[in-house]
C-alpha cells in the first residue's frame, strides 16, 4: 500500500524515512484506491504521532509532496529485525542468549503498554515489526493496521487483518471477541513460542505452513503446546507463552504491562505469576538471589527448634498446595490431545509421545497425591487442601482407568491413526491418477495435479457428470469393499458404506432469487442476489444415513423415524439432531457443516432457475422425495404431476435422480443443516468458504441457524434452490438431518 524512502531534510542535514503513498497496481483489489491508500496513511501518521514513547518511532512532518501524494517522515532506524535474530542458529556467532531475547520483548511490551494506555491496538505485532538497533536501542515498527477503540464503532468487523503465524483467534474471526490489548499479548507469546520451539505457531505440522492453512489451523484449534516441543525450556518461560496465547482472551493477561511484569519477574529470577505461586517457590527463587543472607538466615533457624518445626509443617503444606497444580498439567495434557484431532497421519508419533507422558505424568502426579493424603485418601478425613487434593486424584484416575478417560481416548486416536495411515498407502495409486483427471479438468486446473492425498479419503473415479468422487474410509463399515458403480455410472451403495463425496471445483457462487422468478414464493431474504468467490470443497453425494451417524457419533440412533419401522432400513437419512449433535460428531473428523453458500452451489449445480431441474415445479418429479400432492393446500403444479413415490417419510438416500453434479436429494428427503449463524441480510460473507460474518459465531448454541432444503413433507415452493429457513441450533426435528463438507487441504 505504500513505498519507504530514505530521504535528507535540508533543512537541518539529517537522513530520514519518508513513507509515501504508493501508485495503485492496475491489478489490485479495487477497494485499494487512491484515496483509501491516502486515508490509511494519514491514519497511520495521525496514530503514530500520539504516541510518544522511546520505543515507537517518532513522526517528524506529515505532507502531500509534488505529485499530490501524502507522506509523512520519521526518525531513520539503523539495525536488525527480530526476525533476522530469530533465524541466527543457536550457538552460532552472534546468536543471542535466551535472556537477551527475553530483554527485547520486555521493551516491546513497554512500548505496547504505552499504546494500550491510551487506548491504540497495534493488530500486527511480529518479528519483522521489531527493530533492535546496535546500542540496544528497540522499536515497533508499522502502525498501518493500529486501531483506536476509543474512536473504532465495531472492532470486531475489522478484526481478520494481521499476520496468520502471529495472529491472535479473535482476529482470524475465530470468536465473538472483538480485537483488544489482548490480542497484542497474543502476538507477543506467538514471538515467545517461536524462540522456544524454533517455528512459528501450528508451523511444526507440513499440512499447516501456508498462510490458509494456518489460519484455518488458528480457528479451529490451539497449537501445539510449547511444552511439547521445547522440552529444555524454562518451565517459566513456557507458561508465560502459553498463558499470553490462551485461546480464551479473559484468560490471557490482561495488557502489555502485566505481561511485561511477569517477563521481568523471570528476568529478576522471581517467581513468575502465570507458573507456581506460593511460599515454597517464592523461598526458593529468595535464596538463588540472597545466598549469603539463606545461609545465614539458615544457621539462625538450626537455634530454633521451635520454629523450624513450624517452618517445616507450612513447607508441608505448601509442599501440598504444590500438588495441586498437576490439575494445571491435566489440563496441558488434554490440550496436546484435542491439539491432535482429527488423528492425520503426521500425529502418530505425537501420539506415541503423548501417551508416554500421560502414564508417566499422571501417573506420578497420582502416586505423589495418595503418598501426601496417605489415609485420608482413602477415609475422606483432612482439610480444606486435602479436599482438593481428592477431588484432583479422581480426575488423575478417571483419565487413567476410565473408558473414556486421557489415556483410552489417546489410544483410540492413536489407533485410527494408525489405520488412517495404512488406507493412505492402500489408495496412493488412485490418488496418481485422481491428480491426473484434476490437472486435465479445466475447472479445476494445474494446480490440482499437485494436490496432496487427502487422509481418509480413497478417490473412486469420475462420476457420470465428470467431477471425482472420493469414499470416505472412517464413516464405512470395517471390512467393508466401499461403493461400485452401476450401469449407468451412478455409484451403487449400500449401509455399510461410508460417505461419498464430491469434489466441486471454486468459483463465483450466486446466491439468492429474484422476485419475479417464482412470484409469490420468494421471501424478502432471498430476493437480492449475493455473489462469493468460493474455493473448491468436497461434499457429501448425499445425507448422512442412520448406519453412517453411528458410525461417526457413536451414540443410538436418534432418528424420529428409525431403522427397523416399516418402511425404513439403515440407509435412511438420519434426522433429529441438532447443529450442535452434527458439529460434535464431525469435528473430530475433520468434518464440517456446509455453509449456506456451499450449500447453494452445490444444491444449484451450474443452474439459475428456481430449482435445479427448472422454473417448472413439475421438472421436480424423480428428482425429489417431496410432500404427496393430494396432501397440498394449494399448488400449482398440473393434476397429472406424480410426486408420492410410495415414501411416507424418508427415503432411502440416493433414490432418486442426482443434479449436474452428481448429488441427490438436495430439494427433498430432509432438509439440511448449515454451519452459518442466521444473518438475514448476508451483507459480509467471507471469501473462500462463503460463511456469513454478519452473525453471532458458528460456536454459539443458542443463536438461530440456518437449515436448507425441502424435506419429505415440503411442497416445492419450500425446496427451491434459494430457500432459506431459521431455527435454533439446539433444535432436533423429524425433518432435518445433515449433508458434511471437508475443505481442501494442500
């Protein structure tokens, strides 16, 4: 958005950095334009102007130069980035000290703090943004995305800008937060975490190092723990980290200056506030700094017999009250785990690792814990502590011993993994020749013949609609051979199938219907039409069958018509569960509710009319399981259009005809849950997958969301291609079940 010059003020013989506004490519973002680059310059001038402070670079002039362009000089900084010291091998010449490093962020958190104070959010806090002269001097560079919330109406809606590696959750759009001081301290334990562990956060995984994919690694899941991964570190050190990177803002500190408290505290050789509290830590960290004062102090306690045997009965406790921070370390351990869901292949030796540490952690916390309680474990008898203490062994036991305890669930993971990696090699020729057809397809295009295997899912050729379906390993039954195709090209399954799916390539998807197209029928939600540029995604071939829900969920079948009634058989659609039941099943999966406008473009394969097959509501007939005409109030539709198939509800999934892509029963059989928060007006829908950012977040249960599709007892108005219904997440009806979506991973 802008060039930096190095320029001589005449005036006084003195060099200066001029940033001046840069001449708009022809091939930018239209929204770039002259004077929204001139605004954010002035901005950023006006922003970094107010704050005074000898770690921010000072503003000398703002101007508008010869050619009409704004500009504004600073001081001219000498030195290196932080980010050229953070990629110095250690011990290599000139490679800093853990404690130098430290050093450095201690004064870009004063600098911070400073901003804070006056209410100013950097937003991109970043190694590149350090700069740390040759006399120690050190500055954070480049206000251009600072916000003032004193002066921002809505900080959430600008939220998603920064840099993925260094990104707090709330910016990525990962939560209802709005960006605050603490996304600042979030960006600060991201350059934490990176001298600790040597990458930056969720780098330490191949399929997470392009910035896409660590944004969506950043809005789904912690990264990896820096515990796990700088096993050498300072125990201090990495609970600052990991407290200034809690996904959780309200529990991160509360602004730069109270991280940099806790940063000096290590420094000083305190005790660190976000590690262990307490008498025990504190006397210890006391006598590493007053040595001659402990053993002084220590030849003057051996007189008293007295009180050392008090000393000695508040060190128990304290020794107890220690005890109780392995409930802390229960927790890390957890993190680690869901760190690892879905069990990809590359977590296999994660795996491995993370159980090793669960039996010996847990298991010596457990130990440790019976040996202080000694009968009191087991009678109940003691104090307050003591409670705790017991309240903290049953959950030690329960994530050892229990079924679905720590350590099973970390076998089980462990265990798909293992059989996740083994249908990986069993299908690697198939995936050859399924990157062959996507480098031939021009929908798809070049690219795509280097798209990598996909975990868990097993390519099955091109379907008669040209586009590569894939069977999804992990949903079918074991042993089972998957889907063939029929005659007709159509894949035949049957229950013991798992999940089909449908690589759609991206593009511009339409959304929404005009007036006229079908008078009467549209709602005012859906008549101005919305255009999303949309990357390509896999979607199901059709709903999730009850033999197929349990598989995934586990659970019974909570189908309100379910299998084993007449007329329904396990490769039914699976039916009352709620968005929450659909997204707890999925996720650890790696599967995912459709937005609305994935679900559009795949429900409209190619079409504009008001339902895939036409603007005729009898073109319908074949194509969709949809409410018996003799049961209408009104219709349109002619007397001789034939729509009871002999289905009182539900039918079998597939039954009926697939659209130009190849999927069925997108406009009858049940409707469909969508990933999206209801927002009527869908004005900010974000580029690649189309989610509506208008709404509360998808985690929020108890905002409405949005269902799509007709179902068995709809009539076609109800079923066209843009029909759009509300209800709340937590609801489960007879008539809605689920359609899963997986993105792209490269």
């Amino acid at each position: 958005m802008g060039v930096v010059l190095e320029v001589r003020d005449r005036s006084v013989d003195r060099r200066l950095a001029m940033k001046r506004v840069a001449t708009p490519r022809a091939e930018a973002d239209p929204i770039a334009t002259w004077s929204t680059l001139a605004g954010l310059l002035i901005d950023e001038a006006d922003t970094t102007a107010k704050l005074e402070h000898p770690g921010i670079v000072p503003v000398h002039e703002l101007g508008i130069d010869r050619e009409g362009r704004p500009f504004f000089t600073m001081r001219r900084v000498h030195g290196d980035t932080l980010a050229a010291h953070l990629a110095t091998p250690r011990g290599a010449a000139g490679a800093w000290s853990t404690a130098r490093f430290v050093e450095v962020l201690v004064r870009v958190c004063d600098a911070l703090a400073f901003a804070h104070d006056r209410g100013v959010v950097h937003r991109d806090v970043k190694p590149l943004n350090v700069m740390v002269g040759p006399f120690g001097e050190v500055y954070l560079m480049d206000w251009g995305l600072a916000i003032d919330l004193r002066q921002a109406r809505d900080a959430a809606r600008q939220s998603t800008v920064g840099t993925p590696s260094y990104m707090a959750p709330e910016q990525a759009g990962a939560g209802p937060e709005a960006v605050s001081p603490r996304s600042d301290v979030y960006a600060v334990g991201a350059m934490l975490y990176e001298w600790l562990t040597g990458h930056p956060q969720y780098a330490d995984s191949p399929t997470t190092r392009s910035s896409r994919a660590i944004l969506r690694a950043l809005r789904s899941r912690p990264p990896t723990p820096p515990g796990a991964l700088a096993r050498r570190a300072p125990a201090e050190l990495v609970a600052i980290c990991e407290r200034a990177m809690s996904r959780d803002p309200a529990a991160r500190y509360a602004d730069a200056k109270e991280l940099s408290d806790d940063l000096r505290r290590f420094v000083d050789g305190r005790v660190v506030l976000a590690h262990r509290t307490g008498a025990l830590p504190e006397l210890a960290k006391w006598i590493r700094r007053n040595r001659m004062a402990a053993a002084s102090l220590g030849a003057a306690l051996l007189l008293g017999v007295l009180a050392l045997l008090a000393l000695g009965r508040a060190l128990r406790l304290t020794e107890r009250q220690a005890l109780l921070g392995e409930g802390s370390r229960l927790d890390q351990l957890e993190d680690e785990l869901r760190a690892c869901i879905p069990p990809w292949p590359e977590h296999r030796a994660a795996l491995r690792d993370l159980r090793g540490r669960i039996a010996r952690d847990a298991g010596g916390a457990r130990d440790r814990i019976r040996g202080t309680l000694g009968p009191a474990a087991a009678s109940g008898d003691g104090d307050e502590v003591g409670g705790r203490l017991r309240t903290l062994l049953g959950r030690l036991d329960a994530a050892l011993d229990a079924p679905g305890g720590l350590l099973a669930r970390t076998d089980g993971l462990a265990a798909r993994s293992d059989r996740l990696a083994a249908a990986d090699a069993s299908a690697s020729a198939r995936w050859v020749d399924a990157r062959a057809l996507l480098a031939a397809d021009a929908r798809f295009g070049a690219r795509f013949g280097g798209l990598p295997p996909q975990s868990g899912l097993v390519p099955l050729g091109p379907n008669p609609h040209g586009l590569l379906e894939f069977h999804h390993v992990e949903s079918a039954a074991p042993g089972t051979p998957g889907p063939h195709r029929g005659p007709d090209g159509e894949l035949v399954t049957d229950a013991d199938c798992g999940i089909v799916f449908v690589l759609l390539p991206g593009g511009i998807a339409a959304l929404g219907s005009p007036a006229e197209a079908a008078p009467g029928a549209v709602r005012p939600d859906e008549e101005e039409p919305r255009t999303v540029a949309l990357d390509a995604f896999f979607v199901a071939r059709c709903e999730v069958t009850q033999a197929q829900w349990l598989r995934l969920a586990g659970d019974a079948n909570p189908s309100a018509y379910p299998a084993g009634e007449p007329g329904v058989g396990w490769g039914h659609p699976v039916e009352s569960v709620s968005a929450v039941d659909c997204e707890a099943a999925l996720q650890p999966f790696g599967l995912e509710l459709p937005t609305e406008a994935q679900w559009e473009l795949a429900c409209r394969a190619g079409t504009t009319t008001a339902w895939s097959t036409g603007d005729d509501p009898a073109s319908l007939a074949g194509s969709a399981n949809l409410r018996d005409r003799s049961s209408w109030v009104s219709t349109n539709l002619p007397a001789a259009t034939p729509f009871d198939d002999g289905y009182p509800v539900h039918a079998p999934v597939g039954s009926f005809r697939p659209n130009a892509f190849g999927l069925c029963d997108l406009h009858g059989n049940v409707a469909e849950w969508c990933r999206d928060v209801w927002d009527r007006r869908r004005e900010h829908l974000r580029t690649g997958d189309g989610l509506a950012l208008g709404g509360a977040p998808p985690s929020t249960d108890r905002h409405d969301r949005v269902i799509r599709g007709g179902a068995f007892d709809s009539p076609p108005a109800n079923a066209r291609s843009a029909r759009r219904l509300r209800t709340p997440a937590t609801n489960r009806l007879p008539t809605v079940g689920l359609r899963p979506t997986r993105p792209v991973i490269w």
